[in-house]
C-alpha cells in the first residue's frame, strides 16, 4: 500500500498559528486531507511536548496515535482514516560562519518520547525553548545535526525549505553554497533535504551534488487548512523504521506531492512593497537593484537555483522517485467560482467535494473526472483536469508574495460554463 | 619549547614593551581600556621565563576565574608544558594553595550557597535576609576593620559556626593566607619560591587582598601591579583604589608605565570616553586615543516613553543588524528589507543596566522579539537547579522507598519555580523513565551538572548577554546598548551620595562605555515605572559629559508608538 505524510507542520505553540493547530485539529484535517502520518511539529516547545505527551500514545509501529478520548465526530464519512503521528520539531539557528551571518532552518525527526526529551534538555541549556514552538538558537547548524546524532542512531535531521532567501542552507541571504560549507565534515549525514514550496524536484536535479540526497515535501503548515499542501507518498507498512527508511535509502519512497513552484512565495526575486518581480535574468539587468527604491532586491529560490546549478535541464537523476504537482482544492474552487478561497462558497463547495468523494489528495490525484463532474460541475473538473496535466498559468510569487493561479482565460470560462448548462 | 625574544616582543608597542621587558623591581602598569593589559601580561610572563626563570617562580593573581582561564590559555601558546607550573589564578585561588601548603589543618571551604544556608539557619529569614547579612559579612572581612556593622550578632554565631565545622569561607581564605604569611618561618620555604609577581585588576583590590601582596613583597621586590583606575568599581565590596595611586608610595623604587593605545574602541567611543571620565577629580591622567581606522558611527542615544518602550527599541536595534528572526517579522516590515546579510551574531551584543531590577522588561521585549538572550548573574536559575541536584543526590544517597521516579522528580522540582526552568522537569522524566531508578538518577544528576553556571559569562553560548556594568568588566562587544541611563540609576541613588560615589559611578559608565567594540547606544526613558507607580525620569548627568559633536539623538514617538517613524536629528 502507499500512504502520504506531511513531516513539518507547527502547533498553535508556534508563532503566527492558528489556535487550531492542537493535537485533535491537526488529526481532524489530516484525515480531510488524506494525510496518514503527520508530523507533531514543535516537540521542543514545553508546552506542546505537554500536551502531546497527554493526548498521544504510542501506536506500535514506533509511531503515536491520538488517545480514544480525545477522538472527534465532526470529520466527514468518507475522509475517515488513521492518522499516525511522528515527533518532529523545527530548530532555526541563527549564528555567524566565516564573517557572515547565518540562518539556517533544520526538521528534526525523532523516534520517541525519550529521544525527544534527552534533545530538549540539550538544547535547554542553548537557548530558551518556551519562548516559541520553532525556538531560535545561536546554535551552528553543524552542532545541532551533531547533537542529533550524538542522542540517536533513529533521529533524523533534515535542512528545511532549503531553497528559502532568508532561512536556509541554501538561503540568498543568510545560507551557504554548499551542503559542506555548513555541515563540514559531517554532511555524509545529511541523507535528505526539503525543497520547499517555491521549488521542485526538477529544479533540484539541476544539482549534480543533490543526485545522492533525497528530495522531500512538506506543508510548513500553520494552520489546518495548509497542511498536506506538499507531502510525501510513501510505500509499504506505516511504521517509523520504514518512513525513515525511505528517506535514507530513497527505496519505498514513491515521490512527492509538490506545489507549482511558482505559486510558492520566494519563486522569483524582487520588493513587495514596491510591487516589483522579476526573473533572474531581470533581476541581473538591473544589477540587483530594485528599480523603484534603489535597494538591494530580494533573490528568489529560481535565481539562487541557477546560480548554483551545474546542469541547463532538470533531468531526472537516476533512483530518484517522482513527483505530482498540485493546487489546493480550494484553490481550483475559487478559480472556477472567481471568487475568493476562503470565502463561504468555496467552503462549502469544497465540504460538498469532500464529503461525496473523499480526502482532497484523493480528489486531487486519482478521482476520474467523471465522477468529479458527477458531484460537482464541468468547470471544476476541467479545472482538475488541467491541474493535473499542468496546463496552468500561475504568475510567480516573490519576496513573499504568493505567486497567482490561473487556470482558465476569462474568456474561457463562459464557454465552459455554457457547456456545463448543455448536459 | 623555546621562543625567541624578538617573538615574544613582536607586534608590541613602545610601552607594552617596557612593561614586558621591566622585571626587576616594581612595576605599575596603568592600562586602559582595550589597550592590550591581557596580551602585555601574557608576554611578560614568557618574557621572564626566556630569561630562565624556572615558572614555579612566577605568581599571577586574576580577578575572576574567567581572567585566569583566559591568561592560562593565551600563556601556554608561548610557554607550552611549562605553563602547567605557573600559579595563574585568584586571590581565593591562591589563599587556597597557601593554606593547603603551609597549614596542619584540613579545613572545609564551603562555597556561596554552604554560606546562605547557614546564615538562614542563623537568621530564621528568608534567602534574601541571608544574602543581606551575607554581603555585610563579606565586607566587614575585606575591609579589616572589624566595624559591626549591624550584624554583630550574626557575624560571630556565624563566625563560631564557621569554626565548629573547621570550615573556611572565600573571604577567610585571603585572611586566612594573609594570617599564615605573618609568620615569616614557617611559610618562608612556600613564599619564597614566588621570584615575579603579577597583580591584574590591581585598583580593585581591598585591604585584606592588599595585605596579602605586602606580605608577599617581603619575599620579592619584583611585583607588578596591572590595571586602570579609572576602572575601579568595587568599592561597595570593600575594595579601596588608594591602593593604586599609593602604589609608587607602597614600593620604594617602583616605575610607572601607562598603555594608551586603545585597540578595541572606535575613535567616537574612546574619544567620547576619555571626555567623560575627565569629569573625575581622583584619577591619574592620561591620554588614551584610538588605533582604529577614523569611522563616523555616532554614539546613538535614544529617548523612550518609558522602559517598555526602551527595552523594544533596543530588541529593533539587535533586530536591524541580524535582520529578520522569522519569516512572520518580514511579512510585518512595512518596507522590503535591504537584503544583502550581515555579519552579526547574538554575542555580538550586549545589553548593559546598572541593576539587575532592570532586567525584566528587556528580558521581555527580546522574548517578545524572538531574541536568544542570557541574563548574566541570574543566579536565581542556578541556585535551583543546584538545589534540585542536591535533592536528587539525596534520594540517591538516602535511597527512595516505593516512590516512582515522576514523585522523586516533582519533590526535588518542588522548590524551582517551573517556569523558569520550562519544561526540565517533564523531560527530565520522559527521557530516563525507562532506566532503572538509581540509573536514571544518576543520568539526570550529570545532566543537571552541565547547565553551566549562569553567574559566569559563557563566550561559547551564542545568545545576547544581559548583564549589569559590573560584571561587565573585562569584556568586549561589536554592539553595546546601556540601558537606564538616568539620574539616580546611573550615579546611582538620590541625594546624600557623596562626590566619591559619583566619581565611582562615572567610572562604572566608562567601563560600560569601553565596552564597545563599534557602536555605543545608550538610552533612556522620560517615565519609569518603580514599585508599580509611573515617575518621572531625567537623563543622567553623565549624558551631558559626553560631547555633543558624538551624539546622534534619537526621540522614539511617545504614545501612538507603532506608526511614525523615529524622529532623527544629529546635534553637534
């Protein structure tokens, strides 16, 4: 069997979350989504680390499950499933490293609570991990991925977003140009990066020295809704051992499941107060220079790819599993309705689709168009349908600012909508 | 190992060199601030035993454990084994090796906290009562006089108790030393061995430290006396600058070479320090200037509404330099940020109050701010942890009956305060709660152990450090903000304080102000919240001490402080 997993997600102990983001929220919309292991996110908050300790127990397989008392009804029939959850937590390490300042985002992943603890005592004495569910440490990257292995042979950790201007290893701004150049020595044991929204895998195949690291996805999510918006498929068993399996060895790892990159934030360079995006190519005609106040622009995930790129094309190295692109659900709503997605009528559009068809990856991946059209309309379908064969237009997202989708002309929407009056 | 003269003498200039190369007879170097005492030291030492002084022969008395640390490290790279047989260490370091060596008795040395919970058995009060008693026992020791000083009662059950357990306190071991060296045959064979003595931070030695070198100086005549007393600070514990000036008096024949050259400072700051500590009447004069390159950064003073507002400013300040802590800061500036990364880390800062009442709200608003930050001297943390270490080894010691590790922990926690160690206790369980009991306690007992003192300034912790000007002695920023800088926080107290106290308080804002590396912010509130009541602040006199043509000032927007912008205005 394959099942999909989302590993980084924050609670609502995390800045900037939603209050929904607790233990029984996250299990209510991993099942809507089709999520079957999720990450905890943030096992370094104390607070958290609490609750999770109180509502979760250990479900065989080296995973946690949610205890029978805190289980909710109001999930739709047909998304019901198991989810199982998996400790991780995301550190940012901000330091300095060869006279430049650094800042670095690193998942960890752990096998248990007591793994997850010895950590949290470590990192107490670094740093203050109550202060935020994704503590800031003055902490060298290299040190945390030591510390990580020093405390378990199971443990995993993994560069976040790794493509992201402003915290990561591969950062514009404040990351290095080389795995080497942050983990030294030790990047043998880096065996995974995440890509992060504003890039796919083919734009990391452009990468020789990433042909040998697997290439995961994640939400990043800080509120329900956005979880699963990239995620993992994963093949076999549901169990710790075989996830962390798959991201070692690539082997029962099915691929991934990717947002268009040009709809992530930091795809192109440019000022969002200025209102100005641009293409690499721009971007180097105007010497980095925003062209309407005169300061430094800010460099996308794209320019920071083919800066570092030693190959034209992202040829799918050889091992490597695929990947399928997606638009959120609400998303492909709103472009059908014109409207916006967090609006009433795209929100019971989609709780309609759910609840006839099932989980939104089901709906989004494999659900025939028939059957969409069925339980819904023609635009919609179509709308689907060209999702799925990547016939859209999405105006890229910069300095972040999220890119825009569009999936039809607006001269195509009538036709379509004609048609669907005929049937 | 040999290291050739011309080595040692290397990049030195003209007056570290005759600090370095003056060994016979004694010697006051006056030190300014960032003009290289720690280097001048270090190569005199191996200057002295390129002459083939044997290093048994050479006694070099810190300050802090830290000073020492540093001296040793920086030492062996030009002494290599033979820095093992130098004595590098404190006055209490050094009290310690003089008992061990030349007295019969074993006596037991109890530390801080040995201290405090005697004088609460003592007193029946709280540990703030003790700390108070604590501290006027203190002096009373290292001034010599024997004043009571309100305690007089304490002080000698304290004194009889000390004695009941044969037991020394840090203050007993320099009196200690200073009683055995009294008797010139007995310790003639140990104190004989010292050929060069050094004294660092000599202007804050007290009477008791004094005569504990005078008795020394019996032995040698080749003391060095090292420090600035401009920068003396310690006199509420006892220690009295006399000593410096008194040093040529003190030792017939001595020499006095001055270090001026400032190597740390910008121009702006060490020119805008020698200015205001001129304002002292008791100093010796001297010119210290800046060998860095001419650099225009203003010292920047900003006002603040009131402490809430000036702990923020000062977060924004670290925040405009590191740039964002998170993508949800960048998603709120209302202007692209200029992108290109810095070059800072959080140690590169420090944040600097008079007293530790200060703490809280800039504690807060880089909590707020998402700001790694370590409270120098926070021994509240510490004294909790050590005393939950302490419990735990009781359990182990004592045994623990039918109560399961959760119980064990909950009691030994109960005492700290849970959110001020956040969470230990929950993973402390969790982590060791598969092991066997015995097992696990010892795990956590050595896990306990390594949360390093917060008392001490821990340079491999990158965090901004939080700290009082006193403690700050000796250390070295890119970026130092002083908070507070108002009349009656920094001088210190209202009316009734003498010119003494404003001339040591003035010395304590120059060592604040010659902290910094690159720039200087010190800022200051028109209202200040005390004991829950708003009142009105005034800048402190010593912002006026510092010329004008150095100065940018910043007034921060009073209430409707979220929408304009800083009002910016250069005086000169």
């Amino acid at each position: 069997m394959s099942y999909i997993a989302d590993l980084h997600i924050h609670s609502g102990f995390s800045r900037a979350t939603s209050p929904e983001m607790t233990p029984e929220g996250i299990w209510r919309w991993a099942q809507i989504k089709g999520i079957s292991v999720i990450g905890t996110g943030d096992f370094t908050h104390p607070g958290w680390f609490n609750e999770i300790s109180e509502r979760l127990e250990p479900a065989g397989n080296g995973l946690l499950c949610l205890k029978k008392e805190y289980l909710r009804q109001d999930i739709p029939q047909s998304c019901r499933s198991d989810v199982f959850f998996v400790l991780t937590g995301e550190i940012s390490c901000i330091y300095s490293k060869d006279k430049k300042t650094r800042k670095v985002h690193c998942i960890l992943i752990v096998p248990d609570m007591a793994t997850a603890a010895r950590i949290n005592i470590t990192l107490s004495r670094i740093g203050n991990l109550g202060s935020d569910g994704r503590p800031i440490l003055g902490l060298d990257a290299k040190e945390l991925l030591r510390i990580t292995l020093d405390t378990s042979p199971d443990a995993m950790f993994i560069p976040a977003h790794i493509w992201t201007p402003h915290f990561s290893v591969f950062g514009a701004a404040s990351g290095f140009d080389s795995l080497e150049g942050c983990f030294e020595e030790l990047t043998p044991c880096i065996s995974a990066v995440e890509t992060g929204l504003s890039s796919d895998p083919p734009m990391n195949w452009r990468l020789s020295r990433l042909d040998s690291i697997t290439l995961i996805s994640n939400s990043d999510a800080h509120s329900p809704s956005k979880i699963g918006r990239e995620a993992n498929i994963f093949e076999g068993d549901i169990s710790y051992k075989g996830i962390i399996e798959a991201i070692k060895t690539r082997r029962g790892l099915g691929g991934t499941i990717e947002f268009f990159p040009e709809e992530g934030k930091y795809h192109y360079d440019g000022h969002r107060a200025c209102g100005v995006c641009l293409s690499p190519e721009e971007t180097r005609a105007y010497n980095y220079i925003c062209p309407v106040c005169n300061r430094h622009l800010t460099i996308g995930v794209m320019h920071r790819v083919i800066a570092l790129a030693d190959r034209d094309n992202g040829k799918k190295p050889e091992g490597a599993p695929g990947y399928r692109s997606i638009i959120p659900l609400p998303e492909v709503i709103a472009e059908t309705l014109k409207a916006n997605p967090n609006s009433k009528a795209v929100i019971n559009s989609y709780y309609k689709l759910i609840s006839a068809l099932g989980p939104e990856f089901r709906i989004l991946l494999d659900t025939p168009y028939a059957d969409i059209k069925g339980v819904s309309n023609q635009l919609i379908a179509e709308a689907i349908k060209r999702m799925r064969e990547g016939r859209v237009h999405i105006s890229p997202g910069f300095d972040g600012e999220y890119g825009k989708i569009k999936i039809f002309e607006d001269t195509e929407r009538d036709p379509l909508k004609g048609q669907m009056s005929l049937f | 190992m040999v290291i050739t003269e011309n080595q040692i003498l290397h990049g030195l200039n003209e007056p570290q060199i005759q600090a370095v190369t003056h060994t016979e007879g004694p010697i006051l170097v006056v030190a300014g601030p960032g003009t290289g005492k720690t280097l001048t030291i270090t190569r005199r030492i191996a200057y002295i035993l390129s002459k083939g002084v044997k290093p048994e022969g050479i006694l070099a008395i810190t300050f802090t454990n830290r000073a020492a640390r540093e001296m040793r490290e920086r030492t062996e790279a030009y002494t290599g084994q033979a820095g093992r047989y130098l004595f590098i260490g404190t006055f209490h370091a050094f009290g310690i090796d003089i008992i061990r060596h030349t007295s019969d008795r074993n006596y037991r040395i109890i530390g801080r906290d040995d201290q405090i919970e005697i004088l609460k058995n003592l007193t029946g009060g709280t540990t703030r009562d003790a700390l108070k008693a604590l501290d006027a026992i203190s002096r009373n020791k290292n001034i010599l006089d024997g004043r009571e000083m309100g305690y007089s009662d304490i002080f000698k059950r304290y004194e009889t108790t000390l004695k009941d357990m044969d037991a020394l306190d840090l203050d007993d071991l320099i009196l200690k030393a200073v009683e055995l060296l009294r008797d010139r045959e007995r310790i003639g064979a140990y104190a004989g061995r010292f050929k060069y003595i050094m004294v660092d931070e000599y202007q804050d030695i007290n009477p008791s430290q004094y005569m504990l070198i005078k008795h020394l100086s019996e032995f040698t005549t080749n003391i060095c006396a090292v420090g600035d007393s401009d920068q003396a600070i310690y006199s509420f514990r006892g220690a009295d600058v006399e000593n410096f000036f008194n040093f040529k008096k003190d030792f017939c024949g001595s020499r006095t070479v001055v270090l001026r050259e400032n190597y740390r400072s910008s121009k702006v700051i060490v020119d805008a320090s020698q200015s205001l500590i001129r304002n002292n009447v008791k100093r010796i004069e001297k010119d210290i200037y800046a060998v860095a390159p001419k650099d225009d950064t203003p010292i920047k003073i900003i006002a603040a509404a009131d402490e809430v507002a000036e702990a923020s400013a000062i977060a924004r300040e670290i925040g405009k330099r590191m740039g964002a802590m998170s993508h949800f800061q960048l998603m709120q500036a209302e202007e692209s940020l200029d992108y290109r990364g810095g070059s800072y880390r959080f140690s590169d800062f420090a944040v600097l109050y008079r007293t530790n009442s200060q703490a809280g709200a800039l504690r807060d608003a880089l909590t707020e701010a998402g700001i790694p930050f370590r409270v120098v001297g926070n021994d509240k943390n510490n004294r909790a942890l050590r005393d939950i270490e302490k419990r735990l080894a009781g359990y182990l010691h004592d045994g623990w009956g039918s109560l399961t590790l959760e119980k064990i922990l909950e009691d030994a926690f109960v005492s700290a305060g849970e959110d001020v160690l956040g969470g230990l206790r929950k993973n402390l369980l969790l982590a060791y709660m598969g092991l066997p009991v015995a097992q696990a306690l010892q795990k956590i007992i050595d896990e306990l152990s390594l949360f390093s003192s917060s008392d001490a300034y821990d340079p491999t912790v990158d965090t901004v450090t939080l700290m009082t000007l006193h403690m700050s002695k000796g250390l070295e920023f890119r970026v130092v903000f002083i908070a507070g800088v108002e009349d009656s926080i920094i001088p210190y107290g209202g009316p009734g304080r003498d010119n003494n106290d404003i001339e040591e308080e003035r010395r304590l804002f120059y060592v604040g102000i010659t902290r910094a590396k690159e720039e200087l912010c010190i800022t200051y509130c028109h209202n200040r919240s005390s004991y829950g009541r708003q009142k009105q602040s005034m800048p402190s006199l010593f912002i006026k001490e510092i010329p004008r043509g150095y100065i940018e000032y910043i007034e921060l927007p009073g209430k409707d402080k979220n929408r304009k912008k800083p009002r910016q205005q250069r005086l000169f």
